[in-house]
C-alpha cells in the first residue's frame, strides 16, 4: 500500500531550478526516460528540450526538493523525444520506487487541480494562484478553492469465513475487489459504507472496523478502508454498478486488485486472519 514517505516534508515555495527533483506530466500521464524510470532532476528533462508549463512546489525528501511539473498543453505523450515516455500512474506501479510514485501521486494531482480551476467556476475570472496556501483566488469575486479530495468508502464483508467480492464494470477481466463508493453531500463515512452495501449488493452489514486510508489519484480520491460482518440480506447485485459479487471462501479467491492499493492490503489482512 502506498504511502508518504517517512520524512517528507510538504512545501509550496520550491523554485524549479536545474537540481529539483521534477515529477513532469502531460495531462495525467507521467514523462519518464524510458530507460532508467524514476524522475530525475529537471536539467535532464530540460536537456531534451522539455519546457515548463506550469509548476508547483510539492515538497522536500532526503535532502532533495521535489516540484510537479505541466508540459505545455499541445505537448502530447506521442510527440515526446523517444528516449522519453508518457503512461498513466497506474502503468508505473511496480516499474518505479514507492517513494517516488507516492510523490508523483501527489504531483498528478495538484496539477489536475491546477489544470481544472484556471478560471473562477462562479463568475468566469481567470484565478490567482494564492500566495501562502495551496488555493486559486479569483481576483474579481474573491472565491477561493482548494484541491479538491474526493472521499469514498471502500469495505470489505465477511461472513463467517467467506468474503464478499465484486467486479465493478470496467474492471480487467477476472479481477474482484472489495466494495468501493463515493459519499454523498450530507452523508458520515459509515452511513455511506450502508448505504452503498445495500445498493450495489442488496446486503446488510454491521461491526463497521476501520482498517485504514490511502489516497487515490485517479483521479482525487481519499479511500476509507472498513471491514465489516454480513447481517442479512440476500446477494443480489446491481448491473448498472457491478458486472458480478460472489462469497469466495479464502481458499478460492479470484485475482486480486494490484499489491499497492489499499484494497489488496485489506484483502491480504483479512486473509490472513481467516486462513
Ligand atoms: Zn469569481
């Protein structure tokens, strides 16, 4: 599972100079050297004529600040110089250190936020980035936005010794997972853990155990981990939300989601205690 590092220290005000360590983007697909995957110091990505759209400091590690950067936005992933490649965060999972994917999972989406609130969403000024906090200001009407982080539960069901899996619709063939949702405006995290239960699998849950969080860039999630214990209800599952759910027993889980997300960590713990 994925997260900060021990150590680093969030920061603002981080100059992109030649020795910065630049986690560099086009849109939401991350530019590495293909032959040596890990971000670099900008003076290599400037060395292949890369030029900075748009920056944010992101913070400092082991000695080393740490900036996001944007391409320009007729950059694309097919127009890089070939010893450069662009792929979406999911597709370096495993290929780069965690440390360094923990720090570009924070760069992705700083500069989505940044991509997304250039202009003011109540009058339509073009917003000032704010000089002391992570905020976009607009000068004509002083509306001030933050990233946006967007919750979602995550929950995984027991009974006795099965767990409830399902296989949301987009998912890769064969993969399950344990439930997931967003909350809805006014709801508590638990109430959402019911109520999605309830809705995706016609089930009913109690004995909510908080297991843990992880962000999730994809693209701003924060996702709430629980275990909770089957209470009634017969499984049914809604098509328009899950492709399939079944009781698996530990003995015969079907492939599991990747080892750095929060779901396989709760899947692998809740394992461990039923075998
Ligand atoms: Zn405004």
């Amino acid at each position: 599972m994925i997260t900060t590092p021990a150590g680093f220290d969030p920061a603002l005000d981080i100059l992109l100079d030649d020795d910065a360590i630049a986690h560099v983007f086009v849109r939401d697909s991350l530019v590495l050297f293909s032959d040596s995957p890990g971000a670099l110091p900008w003076r290599f990505y400037r060395g292949e004529g890369l030029r900075a759209a748009r920056v944010h400091g992101i913070g400092r590690h082991e000695g080393k600040s740490h900036v996001a950067v944007a391409l320009d936005d007729d950059v694309s992933a097919r127009s890089l110089p070939s010893s450069l490649r662009a792929a979406n965060l999911r597709s370096w999972f495993s290929v780069i250190d965690d440390a360094t994917l923990s720090i570009a999972m924070r760069a992705v989406q700083v500069l989505e936020w940044d991509r997304t609130h250039r202009f003011c969403g109540a009058c339509g000024t073009r917003t000032d980035q704010a000089d002391n906090e992570r905020a976009k200001r607009c000068p004509s009407c002083s509306l001030t936005v933050y990233p946006r982080i967007s919750p979602a539960m995550m929950v995984l069901v027991t009974r006795g010794r099965e767990l409830l899996l399902g296989r949301g619709i987009n998912f890769p063939p064969g993969r399950y997972s344990a439930l997931a949702g967003f909350l809805e405006a006014g709801e508590t995290i638990e109430e959402a853990v019911h109520r999605e239960v309830l809705e995706e699998v016609n089930v009913k849950v109690d004995n909510l155990r908080y297991f843990g969080s992880q962000s999730w860039p994809f693209p701003n999630s924060l996702m709430i981990a629980f275990r909770a214990e089957y209470a009634g209800g017969e499984l049914r599952h809604d098509p328009a939300e899950l492709a399939d759910a079944q009781w698996f027993t530990p003995e015969n889980v079907p492939q599991m989601p990747p080892s750095l997300s929060i779901a396989r960590a709760l899947l692998d713990s809740t394992l461990a205690e039923l075998r």
